[in-house]
C-alpha cells in the first residue's frame, strides 16, 4: 500500500482484519493526494461508530511524517488521526514533546533562578520593623490578615483568596500590593508557581500580579513572629500619634472607596455600567465632609434609582442614563444641605462587606463596629487623639 506523500505509516498489529482496517484509514491516491475514503464510509461499512474506528486506527497504527522533523533532536512529527495529518502547519518549526518538555524545565529554571535572585537581594536591604512607615504597617497587616495562609508562611495569590476584600475596590487592592512590592516591604515568593512570571527579552522576570504568592521582607520577623509583633506595634500609643496624618489621610480615601464601590455596586444591579471620574469623587468627597458614609451612599442610593428610571423611560443609552448620577447625586446633596435634611443611613449592602483595612482600623485600632461606615471620620480620629 502506498503511502501519503511526506507520510510513513507504521502498523503495529498482526491481526489481518484490524491491519486491512488501517490500511484503508490511510490509504490515499497517488495521483491527487488526497485520501480514497471518506472516514464515514469506512465506519458505516465496517458497522462501527466513528469515535471507534478513530480509537482502533490510533491504537493500532502510527502516522509519521517524513518531511516535518523536530529541528533541536530530527524526530519525524507523529500524527494520530487524519484530523492531525491536515491540520499540520509545515512552514512552522516543530518541537517534538520531549523536547518541548526539556526546553520548558530550562526556561522554568531560569525564571525560578531570576525570582531567588530578586528575593535575596529583597531580603538583604529588609528594613527593621521599627523603620517602616506607618501606611506599609497598615497595609502588610491588611494583606496578612486578607491573604495570610494558614501557618502564615506567606501571603496567598490574589486570586486565590475567594472571600472578602482587602480595600473596598479590587484596583485599590493591585495598587496597595503592588506599593508594597515597590518599596521592598514585600517580595515574590521563590516557591510561587513557574508559569506566575515570564521572562522578557532582558531576561528579567515580568510577574502575573494575580498569580503570585508574596513574602514579607521584614528584617528578622516572619511567619507567626511577624504576624504578632506587627499587630502589637501598630496597637501602640506612640505609633497612632506618629501615624495620626497617615491614618487621617488612609480613613477619608477608605470612606471615599466605601462610596465608590456602593454606587459601582448599585448601578450594576440596575445593569448600569459606570466608573466614576475626578467630578464624581470631588462631590462624594465634599459630602461626607458633613454626612457618614452610610448617610451618602442614601443618596447614592436615589440617585442610581433616578438613573435607572430614566433609562426605563427609554430614548437614551444605558451609558448615558449612567452619567447622570453624579448631576442627581449634586442636586440631592445641596437640597439636604440647604434644608438641613436628616439623611436617613443606609445599611451596609452584603455585596460589599467592610474590608480587611477598614476593619484593622476601625474595628482593631479605632474599637468600634465598622465605624467608618456609620460615623464621620472626624469623631472617631477624634477619639484616638485623647487615647494618644
């Protein structure tokens, strides 16, 4: 039987029937190349189905190609169906598996060994828990409480961690770890999984923010140490007077973030799609200089609505309705203003539960109950400065 040009078969059963099976799988003509039967008339005439005529011919014979060879080690590439044979790409270089698995263990070293080398040199400049600011105090403990694992070991990857938030909203999150990363407070793990980093054209490893596991680079504390001494520095007297400015600035942005991720979360159950700009952060901001945040996000609440039922009116775009938040959300802030309304607060709505970082501050720092949420930052920051 001849075979397809730039195609070898090889049979590997002796039994007569099951070999004239074969054989008419990968029988073609030599004149156009292409195959004599259709794989439809093979299975019908043998009265069997197509998966397992497909499951006899690969079992029973090999396909190998006498033009497309690996170009690191020469094997000839192996097809197991026709399917395999016309999908072939022959302008393309071929790796055999073998040598593709060789290849991917070295650049694996090679990331693996580029990780270390950042982590070792992370760990010679570590600073003493002492020198650290009182923002990256805040927010490693925030990340170990969030994603600690459980011996405390090292800090999961982000994506691993399925319950709670670090921060009200998911792009806070990036920017407070990837701040950490930046001034060497933490590192990537050397035991985080190879295909978490990439190596460029430099050679330098490109991380997958999301994928990675971190290590707290603190000189001489880790695991459980760490976890408790950071706690008990961040309870102390002297660190809440020398944070005082930090703390006030990371309460308002916390509030401002409770707002956002309120409205964020209220348009999209009206399938409202919105991200708020400079102008929407500037109102909210100027409201909760005279109302909690549970007070705004009332008037956020209302404005979605008012939003959402312009939309059902039709004649506009789900964008647009969208953008008319803010303007209703201004118009709502200044009558409650100039009447001196009593803003009724809203609850906390479940599908945005109070954040690691509020919690550190205002439950474990601050001892009250989600505070931020149901009070003005000024009475609790009020608070700590006589128990400073």
């Amino acid at each position: 039987m001849p075979d397809h040009p730039g195609l070898h078969i090889e049979y590997l059963d002796a039994d007569p029937r099951i070999r004239a099976l074969c054989q008419r799988y990968w029988r073609v003509s030599q004149d156009t190349g292409r195959f004599l039967e259709t794989v439809a008339t093979i299975y019908r005439a043998e009265n069997m189905g197509s998966g397992e005529l497909t499951a006899l011919v690969k079992l029973h014979s090999r396909a190998w190609s006498t033009v497309m060879k690996c170009s690191r080690c020469g094997e000839p590439m192996q097809f197991a169906t026709r399917t395999d044979f016309i999908g072939r790409r022959e302008g393309r270089p071929f790796r055999c598996a073998v040598c593709k698995d060789q290849e991917q263990q070295q650049l694996d070293t090679a990331k693996r060994m580029r990780i270390v080398e950042a982590y070792q040199q992370a760990m010679a400049t570590a600073q003493p828990l002492a020198a650290l600011r009182p923002r990256d105090c805040l927010y490693l403990l925030a990340l170990i409480k969030h994603a600690g694992s459980e011996d405390l070991s090292h800090i999961r990857p982000y994506c691993q961690v399925r319950h709670g938030r670090l921060t009200p909203m998911r792009d806070v999150d990036r920017d407070l770890i990837t701040q950490l990363w930046r001034t060497g407070v933490i590192a990537v793990d050397p035991e985080s999984d190879t295909a978490a980093f990439e190596l460029d054209r430099e050679q330098d490893a490109r991380v997958h923010f999301n994928e990675v596991r971190w290590q707290p680079v603190i000189q001489g504390l880790s695991g459980l140490a760490l976890y408790e001494h950071l706690e008990a520095h961040v309870l102390q007297a002297d660190f809440m007077q020398r944070a005082a400015l930090e703390l006030h600035e990371c309460c308002e942005h916390l509030a401002l973030l409770e707002c956002l991720a309120f409205l964020e979360t209220a348009l999209e159950e009206y399938r409202l799609g919105y991200r708020a700009g400079v102008k929407t952060c500037a109102m909210i901001t100027r409201a909760l200089q005279c109302y909690t945040v549970a007070q705004v996000c009332n008037l956020l609440h209302r404005a979605a609505r008012d939003a959402a039922a312009y939309y059902q009116r039709g004649g506009v775009s789900r964008d647009h309705a969208a953008k008319t938040v803010v303007g209703s959300f201004e118009r709502l802030m200044e009558k409650a203003l100039a009447n001196d309304w009593e803003i009724a607060p809203f609850k906390r709505n479940f599908n945005v539960p109070q954040s690691a970082l509020s919690r550190l501050i205002y439950n474990r720092m601050l001892g009250t109950d989600d505070g931020g949420f149901s009070q003005r930052n000024e009475v609790l920051l009020g608070h700590l400065a006589s128990i400073s």
